[in-house]
C-alpha cells in the first residue's frame, strides 16, 4: 500500500511539475547557477542554473521508462521460454536451460558493461543489454513452477480432453505459475533502476543533457561540498523508487500467496 | 671536560639533525592521468610525457618561460651557415646507473626516434645522418635546412636512452627505465602511482631538492582536491575549476595556474555534409557564445580562442576571434541552404568532466540556429580512434604545444595529409600546405612569423573547427611546497619543488 503510494505520489509530481515549478530542464541560465534550494527552485539549481526539482522529475521519466521496459518485457519473454522449456522438457528444456546456464555464468553487470561496449553507450543499446540478460530470471523461476504444475491432476484431465499445448500452457499453467515471477519482477525493478543508474554514471548509458538520475549525480561530483543538494535529490530519488517498489513487491507477495 | 660536554652536545645536536634530514620527504603530486608507457617514441598522453619528462632528459628543452630553448644534456649547439650541419657538444652528465652519457646513446636516441616504429618520426627524418666528433661531440646532418629541427630536438620523444641497456631488450628496459633525468623509476602501479628516487647522478648539482617524487593518478578531479586537503598530497594537478576559490581561501593551501599552450575546439568532420560547407562551419562557430563558455563552465579561467593554434611563438595577437552573433550565423546557414538546421551528434570524452559541460552548453547554443545535437560520451582512446577513422560528425577535442615552436601544432591541426590530416577534420588548403613547406625551410625571423600568422589567418577563415577557448592551467599546492608551477608547455619540474618543514 504504502510502496503504491510513494509510486503514485512521484507521478503525480511527474504529472503535475509544468504546473508546480514551470522551470525547463534544459535551458541554461549561467545568472541563476548553484543555488540552493529555495520556493521558486525546491530542489536548487546545477551548475548550468537549470532547476534540480524539474530535472529530477523530467529523469523519472527516463529511469522509470528503462526500468519498467527493460524489467517487463525480458519478463514476457522469460515466461514464455520457461512455459516451453518446462512443458515439453527432453532436448526443447535441455538447450533452452543451457542458453540460460551460459547467460546466468557471467556476472550480470560484466555481461551488460560488455554489450554496451560493444554497441556503444546510448539509450537503446541499454535496452538490448537489459533483453539479452534480464530474461534469464524469469526463465528458470517460470520453468520450475510449470514442472511442478505440470504434473498436477487438472494439467493431465486439460490434456486427456486433447486441448492445444498453447491452451493448456496459456490458460492453464501460465495463471498458476506467473506469481512468483511477477514477485521478483518488483526487487528486478529496484536492481535495474540502480543498475540502468549506474551505467549512466559511468557513460555507458543515457547521454547528457539527458536529467537521468544517474548522470545527473555524476554530473553534480564536482559541486558536492559546494552545492549537496545537486547529488542528494536524484540520490534520494533513486532510493525512493528503491522503496517503493520493494513494497510494492512485499504486498504482492502477501496478497498472491496461496491461502489455505 | 668541558671540551667533552661541548663535543658530546654538539653530536646529539648533529644526531638530532640527522634524522631530521633523513625524514626529507618526496613530493607528491596528484595527477589525473595514469602513464600508459615510458616509452618515448610511442606515447603521445600527457600522463605519460608528463612521467618521461621526470626521468629522461633530451639534447635542449623548453625553458621556464616557454619561449625559448635552454640546454639540457647538450652545453651548446649550433647550426652552420648553410643550415645543413648541426654541432652538439655535450655536458658531463651520467645515468641514474652511473654510465656516462655519450654522443654514441644520442645517435642511437635520436636514430630511434626518426624509425619506423616512432610515432613521431616524421619531427626527426630530416637529420639524415650523424658524425660522432667524440664521446661528448656530435655533429647532426640534414639535406636541406630544416629550421624546427633543434624545437624537436626539445621534444620528450627524442629522449636520450642508454644505448647498451635499451638494446639489451626493450620490453624490460622500458618498465624498468634508466634515464639521465632528476628522477629515477622505483615502483610503478599501474592505475595507482609512480614512485621516483633522486637520481643520484644527476647533473644538476643539489638537484632534485625533494627526496624523491610520487605521482598519485586520482582520475576523479574532486577527490584529488580532497587528498590535499587531508594533506596526503603536496601539489594538486587540474582541481576543478569552480573549486578554485574556496580552495584558495583555505588555510594552507594555494592556488596557482599558468597559460599553457593550449587551445580547445570541436573538430568538425569536413568530409560529411553538411560540414564540409565553409558557411555551416562559419555559422557554427558565430552560434557560440565563448564568452559564456569562459564564464559559466571556466569560471572565467580562459581567454576567447581564434583558431586551433595555442598563443605561441608567432602569433597573430590582432587576429580576432568569431564574434557571438546569432543572427548572421542563421543568415548563413540560410544561405548555405540550412534555414532549418540539421541534427548532428558530438562525440566528447567521458573522462573529461569540463569537457561534458562545455558540450551541454554548446548543445543548448546551437538550437538558436536549429542544430539539434546529440552528446555522445566516449572513452578517450575511442574517440581518438573513432575520428581518425573519420567516423564522426563533431567531436570536442584540444591540443597542446610540447615545445615553444608553433610547427609542432600547425602541422597537427592545419596541414592534410602530414601527420594526422588535420587532426582528423579532413580540411585542406593548398596554400597552408605551402607555407607550411616554406616556413620550414625558412630561417628564425620575421619572414617565418609572417608565414605562420598567415597559416592562422587562413585556419581561422577556413573554420575546420570551432574555436572555443585557451583554458589556464590551474594547480593547488600546500603552503609548503616551494618552486613548483605547470609550464607552457604543460608539463612540470619537480627537481626545483622543495618541501619546507
């Protein structure tokens, strides 16, 4: 609950910023540079003069954008190669499992560091980093509740009455086994905000002027004894996403967990 | 009895002293940059020149002021009449391991520095031949008079090695270097520091001051400032810029800086559309408020820059640099069949935080005349590659002079092909290309100054690049330290630093 609330109440400042501080986060105003925070700035200025409150705001977009993409929808395709791997088994589940044994082998952060420097740092190719190795979770959590699942009476009664492997697995298997999934795609969301954060802070990730959280911490070294404020709301920002989502994933844990 | 209370007074006293002496300590020096190799013929980072410069000496160097040369390991030189014979005569100065230096290891230095394998052989191909006179004689031949030639002498990449030990194998001597500078090699981590012993031959005499030197590479430009306030450095290297005040206003701890020869820019890519417009570029470079530049990124440590050369030798002091004016730069572009800009990307090293920031300013500066850009960061090796492959549309960049002669740089950023087809931008202009021919062959004077300021004039109207700024270079030392300061050539000697207690 709480967890839902923090989300909505940073939306809601996402929403609602043109309204409460009307300051573009891009133009520069070298008169207006490193002030503290104040009622027309809330969150101060950087060094360029730009408004900290709008930038922090216009960055959840970026961090939010990254995070929710680059966890849900490896999540689609992690589910989905657990389902077949886990369905069909034999050399369908051996090779897929293997994919996922090499894939899982390198530390994640080696793996990501090494497809962006390959492609080059920018916000797509931290997109395909994020595809090629988020999947791998979902895969294997999703694989090993659908051996469980499989074996199970209702499973054999779908399958005696010759519905299609896709019927089976879809409408049966898949409402059985996703809890878990979507329980660890909410601590995946936490990790991949810091991680996405962390790239970006080492240039590998979005690239400035963009006010991603990240960047705008690395942005804000130089001034950290002069102007705090810089480093500590987008620091703050990043644990409050943390936060929340941890909620947000303890609450579905509790409410999905089977009763009885 | 007395005599034996005196005596025994004056031995603790000196016994005292003694430890005193002893407890000298190095100077260090937090640097921002790791060496790559000691390898003189094969570097061309500052971090490592920097390091080279500590350990090896070369025939002359540029001295304190930058505007001349002064003898290093050669006593005198000179040049004959027809400009085709240079005589070097040598001082009495050994290396760190005690072997003398003779006119034998400065022909097999310069030789190495002038082969195929030196990546900058083209400063020292034309002595084609040597005449060793004796131990401490040698007589250099060129076939045609090549007036740069004792400037190059000057640079860190003729280094005069110990001819026996660097034949003896390469690869070791240069991780283990034996050089005839005031420093000598002790430890060197990789990434973390260089530890340096006074070379105890060194041919100043009372030189180095300091007992040795550590160079601490702290890449993070507010961490090294945090080191010397904890006192764990003596001298700081490049603290950030905005820091500079309240650094200054410390208790302890002073701030200096110098202008180096140096000038930044963004290279433009005048083989891709649409720079390879002298409009666009023009425009481009009068969308620029450099003042603003120097003002909210320099914090006003940096004066506005006309061309790509540094202030140097020969310079055109009343060339004047791109006004800001927007509205002739949208003319321009209109003119140039831009009226509605283009979109480009600009590729800017991650490891230089000012740099970022110059970018971000200059991304907001040119959406005044539609250009859309988009900050690309790369690690500085990359971009050196990227744009030298030409794989680029603008890049922020910069140079620096090693030397007090401007031919070094001209023929850097201005000359295609020479040595880096003008650093890269791919801009060509056969008129430079000549003066740059002549202005070698012609003798020190006014009629060579005249050459070089008409290389700048014609740089400067061609707008390859767009020229931003000379920053100052700005060092913190603690009150402490005595004799230190960056050169104009950017690097610095630490065998004047001392350390008062």
């Amino acid at each position: 609950m709480i967890g839902c609330l923090m989300l909505l109440v940073l939306v809601a400042g996402v929403v609602l910023t043109p309204v409460l501080s009307p300051h573009d986060p891009f133009a520069l105003d070298f008169a207006s540079a490193v002030q503290p925070p104040s009622l027309t700035h809330w969150f101060g200025t950087d060094n360029f003069g730009r408004d900290i409150f709008a930038r922090v705001m216009a960055g959840a977009v970026y961090d939010l954008r990254l995070a929710l993409v680059c966890v849900f929808g490896p999540m689609m395709v992690g589910i989905g190669v657990g389902l077949v791997a886990g369905y069909y088994g034999g050399t369908i589940d051996r090779f897929l499992m293997r994919i996922t044994d090499i894939v899982w082998a390198f530390p994640f952060y080696v793996l990501v560091l090494a497809i962006v420097g390959v492609l080059g740092p920018s916000e797509s190719n931290l997109y395909i980093a994020f595809f090629l190795v988020n999947w791998i979770g979902y895969a294997r959590i999703v694989r090993g509740e659908t051996l469980v699942v499989g074996r199970l009476e209702y499973i054999e009664a779908a399958r005696v009455l010759r519905f299609s492997d896709g019927r089976v697995m879809g409408r049966h298997i898949l409402p059985n086994t996703v809890t878990p999934a979507l329980v660890y795609s909410m601590s995946d969301v936490v990790l991949t905000v810091q991680a996405v954060a962390a790239l970006s802070f080492f240039g590998l990730g979005v690239q400035p002027p963009a006010p991603e959280w990240g960047l705008l911490i690395v942005e804000s070294i130089d001034y950290l004894r002069e102007a705090p404020w810089m480093t500590i709301f987008p620091g703050l920002a990043i644990a409050w996403v943390g936060v929340a989502f941890s909620l947000v994933g303890e609450g579905l844990a509790a409410t999905l967990k089977p009763k009885g | 009895m007395r005599r034996a209370i005196k005596a025994f007074a004056l031995a603790s006293c000196l016994a005292l002293a003694g430890p005193a002496v002893a407890q000298a300590e190095p100077i260090r020096v937090a640097i921002g940059y790791d060496p790559v190799s000691l390898d003189p013929i094969a570097t061309s980072d500052n971090g490592s020149i920097w390091t080279q410069l500590l350990l090896y000496d070369t025939l002359m160097r540029p001295d304190r002021t930058g505007e001349k040369l002064e003898p290093g390991l050669a006593e005198s030189w000179s040049v004959s009449e027809d400009g085709l014979t240079l005589s070097f005569k040598l001082r009495e100065a050994k290396f760190s391991d005690g072997t003398p230096v003779t006119a034998e290891d400065v022909e097999f230095s310069i030789r190495r520095a002038a082969s195929e394998a030196s990546s900058w052989g083209r400063f020292f191909r034309p002595i084609t031949d040597f005449e060793i006179v004796n131990d401490r004689e040698i007589v250099m031949k060129l076939d045609e008079p090549f007036t740069p030639a004792f400037n190059n002498l000057a640079l860190f990449s003729a280094a005069i090695l110990p001819k026996a030990k660097v034949e003896a194998g390469e690869e070791a001597f240069f991780n283990n270097p034996v050089g005839s500078g005031p420093f000598m090699l002790k430890e060197w981590v990789r990434g973390s520091r260089v530890v340096l012993a006074p070379n105890p031959h060194y041919w100043q005499s009372g030189k180095p001051s300091a007992d040795g030197a550590v160079l601490e590479v702290v890449t993070e430009a507010s961490a090294r400032v945090i080191k010397l306030e904890a006192g764990e450095v003596h001298v700081v290297l490049d603290p950030p810029l905005n820091q500079l005040e309240a650094l200054d206003e410390k208790e302890g701890i002073s701030v200096g800086s110098t202008m180096p020869y140096r000038a930044d820019f963004v290279m433009l890519n005048n083989k891709r559309e649409p720079f390879d417009n002298d409009k666009v570029r023009q425009a481009l470079n009068l969308a620029i408020d450099k003042e603003a530049l120097i003002k909210g990124v320099l914090y006003g440590a940096g004066t506005v820059a006309a061309s790509a050369m540094p202030v140097m030798a020969y310079a055109d002091k009343d060339l004047q640099p791109y006004p800001y004016d927007v509205a002739r730069a949208r003319e321009l572009m209109a003119e140039a069949g831009y009226p509605d800009g283009f979109s480009a990307e600009i590729l800017v090293d991650s490891g230089k935080a000012g740099h970022r920031n110059v970018a971000i300013a200059i991304q907001a500066m040119l959406q005044a005349i539609n250009v859309k850009l988009d900050i690309q960061m790369l690690e500085g090796g990359t971009q050196w590659e990227t744009t030298k492959a030409g794989n680029y549309d603008m890049a922020l960049s910069y140079t620096t002079s090693d030397t007090v002669d401007p031919d070094q740089i001209i023929g850097f950023v201005a000359v295609n092909p020479e040595r880096a087809n003008a650093y890269h931008t791919e801009w060509k202009s056969e008129r430079l290309n000549d003066l740059y021919k002549q202005e070698r062959v012609t003798p020190n004077g006014e009629e060579r100054g005249e050459m070089f300021r008409e290389m700048v004039q014609i740089l400067h109207e061609g707008a390859p690049y767009i020229y931003l700024y000379h920053p100052s270079a700005a060092w913190a030392a603690l009150d402490n330290v005595e004799g230190f300061s960056i050169l104009p050539t950017s690097n610095f000697r630490l065998e004047d630093v001392s350390i008062e207690n």
